[in-house]
C-alpha cells in the first residue's frame, strides 16, 4: 500500500440519517483508509446535523472508487475527492 495520494471529503447533510450508513461503508473499505478526520459544529446546548468527513486513501484505486460510489449513493452525502501526486 505505497500509493497513498488520494484525499476524500464527505459531507453528511443530515448526519442523523446517515451517519450508520456511512459507518458501515467506512469499516467495509477501512483497510484503505490511513487517516480519517471528522468535523462538525457542536456546542453544549446543540450539535450540528452536518458533518464533514476527510480521508487519505492508500492502495488499490479500484477498490477506493468503489467506496466512492458506495458513499454517493447514500441520500444526503456528497462526495469529493482529489489525487495528490507529488
């Protein structure tokens, strides 16, 4: 697993709805994740419903544009993703 140029945002728009889905998918391809970061708005009184996911992805890139489609087809979430090559 040497390739480990590729970032993936997420962002759940209603992390409600989605969140266990998008656990699911994770541990699935979580092989491939190296880094996750997970960010959203809280404060004692409320938490955000909108959440934003950063990960690097190491290996094979059939396999992470498989997790890719997986995760755009959950309702609510939206996908990007950019390929570092330095």
């Amino acid at each position: 697993m040497n390739d480990c140029g590729k970032i993936m945002a997420i962002l759940q728009e209603n992390r409600m709805d989605t969140a266990l889905k998008v656990q699911e998918i994770l541990t699935k391809y979580g092989c491939y994740i190296r880094l996750r970061l997970g960010l959203h708005e809280s404060q004692v009184e409320s938490c955000s419903n909108t959440g934003l996911i950063v990960l690097q992805l190491c290996g094979d890139q059939q396999e992470t544009a498989k997790l890719e489609t997986e995760l755009q087809a959950v309702p609510y979430v939206k996908v990007k993703s950019m390929a570092l090559n330095f």
